[in-house]
C-alpha cells in the first residue's frame, strides 16, 4: 500500500514553484500522482489540471531493449550529452517489481551516477508493480510533471524487451531499441513486432574487442530493417552505433532524433500521434476505474470471486463472466 502523505506534504503553490523549476516540488508531486490514497489522486488530478497547459513542449524519448544491452550507460552519456547542450533532461527508469513482494530494485541513480549528479538533469526511478507493459502506471503524469518544470527532453527507459515497448511507444514520441553487438544471433532474438515500432536502432558497445562485431550486427538491423514497413510513412528507421564508455556516436544519435522529431512537428504529424495516444490512454484509464469501482464494491467483488472460481474451474468462458460481471455492475 502507498504510504500516506503529509497533509501539509504537498502546498497549494507547488504548481508555481513546480513551473518555476523546484526539484522538490516536482518530487513531491510525483509521489503525489504515485500514490493510490483517494485524496492524494484528487490532489494530483487537481495538481495536474492547472499545469496542462504548460505541458507538451519536451520531446518525449523511449529507450528499450535486452537486459545488459547498456541501456543505462547509453542514457549516463546520452543525458551528459544533453546538458552539455544546454538541454534539461528528465529520465524515469522503470524497475521491475516482484509479484510475490512487489519489491523493486530501483538502482538507476546508483548506475547513472554522475547524471543523477547533474544539475539540469533529474533522475527518477519507480517500481513497475503490477502494471503490465512494463511502466508505471502513472508514469504518464510524471512525464507531463517533468514538462510543466521546464524539461526539454523526457526519457523513459522500460524494463527490458517484451510487451514494454509497446507500452512505452504509446506515451512518446520516438521509441529507441538498443541492441548488443550479437549479429544475426542477436537479431534472431528480437521479435519482428519490436523492430517494427522501432524509430532508431543503436547497436551499443561499439569499441574494442566488439566494434567489428557491432559493424556486422548494424548491417543485419539495417537489412531487417530494409524489409519493413517504417512506422511513420517517409521515415525509416535509421540503425547507428554508439560507443557510450568513449562517447562515439552519441551526438549523431541526437542528431538523428533531433531531424525525426523535426519532422514529425513540421508536417503535423506529431499532433496526431500525441492525440491518438492520448485517446488511448483515455480508454485505459476507463478499463482501469471500472475494475477498481467494481472491486471496491463489496457485493460486486464477490460477485467477480464467484464468476473468476467458475472461470478457472472450467465452468465458463471467460467473456460470458465478464459479461454477467458487468450486467451485475449496470444493474
């Protein structure tokens, strides 16, 4: 369960000192949209409702891929990078939780130490707990907190491969697969449905020993790649490599997100797709709030334990239960 928050924890001003750029202030409020308290969710709504319209204006980056692909090394000096130009970056690193005691790690800050130490970056680790998808569930609102305190860049780095890209390709603008110098053995353990939400390719640890190995494996992705259709019509995806220990091929990485982004806000296209994602964002909230009201209800909660027993006893199909559940729920 959340931990309750102080009363006092979270001022009536924190939307002007969030939008003057408070680190502090932006915590609190991220705890604030964090915590399942009814009375901290209506704070957050009421929070977030004021600072809306001084959202949006960051570009909004997801970064995914294999465990030990580098992911927070890649974002260490891709962020560094950043604020060396002048940008403010905000990175939220989504930990895997347990499910037997929704414990998480949340070691980001300790792997990304000398970028959690900068002052125009700000680092932010959550548990994904029971989300599927691999973010948090709010995570969403924090990007949105991130924006209102001025962020230029927003990043989100997932759990690993799987059904998180998906998820994280529906709350940014450009989703970043990494991938590690394996070759075409690499390449076969990557689904055909994650390099199609891919907007660039970074083969990492291009140096030393394995810089030939990463020359190889960014051909296959480009050859993969080739045979694709790009997400975004007239925008294929581009496969580069980066060597984050040396800093090689970080700039060019910008580069090419910096020309994407570009074009997407130039034609129009970003709009769209933010809209789009925010439609279904406005779907998920709905599947989501109808399953807390019901649970929460405590003749529909038995309702739904009766219907789930017969549903793993065989006893019926699981769309005719839900069916009867939400006929209960009308009723």
């Amino acid at each position: 369960m959340t931990k309750p928050l102080d009363s006092h924890a979270v001022p009536v001003n924190d939307a002007a000192r969030i939008l003057a750029g408070d680190r502090r202030a932006l915590a609190r409020a991220i705890t604030l949209v964090e915590s399942t308290r009814p009375a901290d969710q209506a704070a957050a709504e009421a929070l977030l409702t004021t600072l809306l319209p001084d959202t949006g204006r960051a570009m909004r980056i997801g970064i995914s891929g294999a465990p030990g692909v580098g992911k927070s090394t890649f974002i260490e000096s891709f962020g560094k990078f950043l604020t060396g130009i002048g940008k403010r970056v905000a990175v939220f690193a989504i930990d895997p939780s347990s499910r037997r005691s929704g414990g998480s790690i949340l070691g980001d800050k300790t792997r990304m130490e000398q970028l959690s130490r900068d002052p125009d970056a700000y680092i932010r680790p959550s548990p994904a707990g029971t989300t599927l998808g691999g973010v948090a569930r709010r995570t969403r609102e924090s990007m949105l907190l991130a924006e209102a305190a001025g962020f230029d860049v927003v990043i989100v780095e997932t759990v690993g491969v799987g059904q998180s890209e998906t998820a994280v390709a529906d709350m940014t603008d450009l989703f970043v697969l990494l991938a590690s110098p394996g070759g075409g053995d690499d390449l076969q353990g990557i689904k055909r449905g994650v390099m199609e939400l891919a907007d660039l390719v970074i083969v990492t640890k291009s140096d030393g020993d394995l810089a030939a190995a990463a020359g190889r494996a960014a051909s296959d992705y480009h050859a993969a790649l080739h045979l694709m259709r790009p997400k975004h019509e007239g925008l294929p995806p581009q496969v580069l490599k980066v060597s984050s220990v040396e800093g090689r091929g970080i700039g060019e990485a910008w580069d090419a997100m910096a020309r994407f982004h570009g074009t997407l806000t130039g034609d129009g296209r970003l709009d769209g797709l933010r809209a789009e994602q925010a439609r279904r964002w406005f779907w998920s909230e709905v599947q989501t709030i109808l399953s807390e009201t019901i649970l929460s209800d405590a003749a529909l909660a038995r309702t739904a334990t009766t219907l789930e027993r017969r549903v793993a006893g065989g006893e019926t199909l699981p769309y005719s239960a839900a069916r009867d559940l939400i006929r209960s729920f009308r009723s």
